[in-house]
C-alpha cells in the first residue's frame, strides 16, 4: 500500500515532496487527511519536531484507518490503554498536546521518605487508570513513539539512535505535573568516543534539574548494561552512560530482584544467545545525592526483542520472533497499568484483510472467564487463539488487497 495523503487540495504520496507541503500546511494550521479509505476523512495533525515535519493520528482514531495504513491502531479495548485512555492520559485536539497524570512523585522535598525507600509499581487488579505507574508511563511512551509497529522495511534498521529520537519526539508533545515532559525526562544519548565531552556537556545540561536541587527527580528510560554488587549496595550500568551509575541500597535493591525477578530471568536466558541479542528497558524516577551519584526511587523493567518489542513471558517473545521472521506486519499489544491476570491481545495483525487479527496467547482452562469473554467480543478485529508450534493466521497479499479495494 502507497501512503498517500490530502494536503492544501493535493493528494500526494509519502515521500521527498511532502515535507515542503506540510511546512506550508503547519504555517497555515491546515489540517491534513490519510487518504487510506476511499471516502472516510481521516484527519491527522503535523507535529515540528527534530527539523522535520511529522504527520501523526489523533489519539483514539487509529482503528479508523485502513489495516495496511501506517497509521492504524488496535482498538484500545486489546489492551491497557482502554482503561487509561482519558483518565491518566488526556488529548487535547485543539492543541495537539496530552496531558499525562503521573502516580509517581517528581520531587521528593525534605519531608519525604529517603532515597530508594519507595516501593516499586505493582499495578493490581483493582488500579483506576486515573494515574499511570512507572510501568504505564514506559508502555505509554513505548506506544506514541510506535515502537510496538512492525513491518518486514524496519529489519536492521531500529539501533538507540532511532528509539531514543521516536522516545523524545513521542514526549515532545506530553506534559506531567504541569511541566513539559521533555523537561524531567532523561534518555542517554549513543556514546561516540570521538564525542564524548560533547555529550557530556550535553547530558549536563540535560540533567540541570537534579543537579539544581537534590529534592528534584528525574525520568530516565534507557538499556541496562550491567546490575554490579558495590559496598553494600547495587549499581545498575546503563549503555551509553557507564560512568553515571544508579544506586540502589540493600533494601532497595532486595525488593528489585523479587518484585522484577520474571523479567530478569527472561533477560538472562537470552544473554548468552549467540547473534542479535535481547535488550532490557529501565524506566525510573531518581534524584542526585550530594556526593554527586544517582538514587534510584520508583522502578519498572521491560524486556524487548532485538527489535525493541515488548514481551512478557517466553510463549509471547517466540510469537514476536516468528512474526518477524515470517515478515509479518503488527502492532505489540502492551499492558500500561493493568494487572498480569487481565487478559490483552499479545499482537494484531495488519496483514490479514480488510479486517485486522488479535492474536490471543492464553490457558483457557486456566483463564478467568468473564473478562476473557468481555475482550473476544469487542468489535474491529478477529480474534484467534495461539500456541507455539501452531501457524499463525494466514496473510492477505497487498495485491488481493489492493484488488479489494479497487472492487469495492
């Protein structure tokens, strides 16, 4: 499928032409339409971000689009941004700007607890929606910025570089506790030897809130390196920033390896693969200490393919492989706040027809039922049951796609 979209009267396709036609359309505040369905207004805003000029959906509308469209979304109710969607994350469409409630504190002050005496997030079953854990501000994130879209043109092609610069564009347009999110969050820049006093210089000025105040904390999300055992303490290492590391004390760091004790497992076994390996996702909230390293206060880990797709148990990272390998075209369905026990759709499909596929990896003998019976009966997509060993559902060519629509 051909991206096109309608601007200033024009129909043009997805390349070299469109910048200069979107910086016309963005200083004329003209709205612009994804041309995916033949009679639908599909209206996406432009967002100036990193000297480019980017279309992006208005939340909530991604189902409308056409599934080979790159603007296509699952229908929130797959998955937990059904229950956060309007309470812990508000849009704006007049502006264009999302306001994020955070559960977290960003400012510690002389009255609170200690450093690193906090617990981690531990979404239940009973969570609101109405503030977003650690956990859902990492998922929330890993959403806007479509690291959780897939097709066969992206293999090889997603380094740090590129998720760092889709994490901070996806912020650019966030606020949290009345601030601009870009404003407390911290996302290490790629180490370059030959640059290293300009990134440190850079990373200074990045972190000027901790170092203004040790009552101030910060948002890092970044890769872990390395967890180290140091005097008493543990220091978790993160890639590109190996000489700024995160200090957890023994209490802190007790309740780490029980609370996250799955997702360091399912890293470690894939540690000593041979070839792409996996990569672990820290999001945290930390504040400087005076002797000038890092606490590290609230906690959520990640698991992620080679690729940078989420999962959360073996079954769901040997459906995203397979996927991948059979280049298929999907969306990673992520959980933000909801407990483990709540059923999600693990995938959905783009590339089975007009109407997209739920892939459903669950015991249904061990499945709670009526909220399993709730997700299989929402509308928009096909659902289908999974398990290794089993073929996934069958693609549908762009070629009968395209017929399909030229018919219709």
């Amino acid at each position: 499928m051909i991206q096109r979209y309608r601007v200033l009267g024009r129909s043009v396709a997805e390349g070299e032409e469109l910048q200069p036609l979107l910086a016309k359309a963005y200083a004329q505040k003209v709205q612009v339409l994804c041309e995916c369905r033949k009679g639908f207004d599909l209206p996406l805003y432009i967002s100036h971000r990193n000297d480019r000029y980017v279309l992006a959906r208005w939340p909530g509308s991604g189902a409308r689009h056409a599934t080979a469209c790159d603007h296509y979304e699952a229908p929130d109710y797959l998955t937990g941004m059904g229950q956060v969607r309007g309470a812990a994350i508000i849009d704006d469409e007049a502006s264009g700007e999302t306001s994020l409630k955070l559960g977290f504190p960003l400012s510690r002050g002389s009255a609170r607890l200690a450093p690193a005496a906090l617990t981690n997030d531990k979404p239940t079953v009973k969570s609101s929606g109405q503030k977003l854990s650690m956990r859902g501000l990492l998922h929330v994130l890993w959403d806007r910025a479509e690291l959780t879209h897939w097709h066969p043109k992206m293999a090889g092609k997603r380094s740090w570089f590129v998720v760092r610069r889709a994490l901070l564009e996806a912020a650019a347009s966030c606020r949290a506790k009345q601030e601009a999110l870009p404003h407390v969050l911290f996302v290490p820049e790629s180490f370059r030897l030959e640059d290293k006093e300009d990134i440190r210089a850079r990373r200074r000025a990045a972190l000027e809130r901790v170092y203004r105040s040790r009552d101030e904390m910060m948002v890092v999300v970044g890769e872990i390196k390395e967890i180290v055992s140091a005097h008493g303490a543990e220091r978790i290492v993160l890639r590109h920033v190996g000489d700024m590391p995160f200090v957890m004390d023994q209490d802190m760091a007790r309740r780490f390896h029980k609370r996250f004790a799955g997702e360091l497992a399912l890293w470690q076994a894939q540690h000593g693969a041979k070839g792409e390996q996996d990569h672990l996702v820290l999001a945290g909230s930390f504040a400087r200490r005076r002797e000038g390293t890092f606490d590290l206060i609230e906690v959520a880990l990640m698991p992620v393919t080679p690729e940078w797709l989420p999962y959360e148990t073996s079954d769901e990272r040997y459906l995203l492989a397979k996927a991948v390998a059979e280049k298929r075209r999907f969306v990673k369905g992520l959980r933000v706040n909801l407990d483990v026990d709540t059923p999600i759709a693990s995938l959905v499909l783009k590339d089975t027809g007009e109407e997209a596929c739920a892939v459903h990896i669950h015991d249904r003998d061990n499945e709670v039922a009526e909220p399993l019976e709730a997700l299989l009966a929402g509308q928009g997509v096909v659902h289908r049951f999974w398990k290794e060993g089993e073929p996934l559902p069958a693609r549908v060519s762009r070629a009968r796609r395209t017929w399909e629509a030229q018919a219709a």
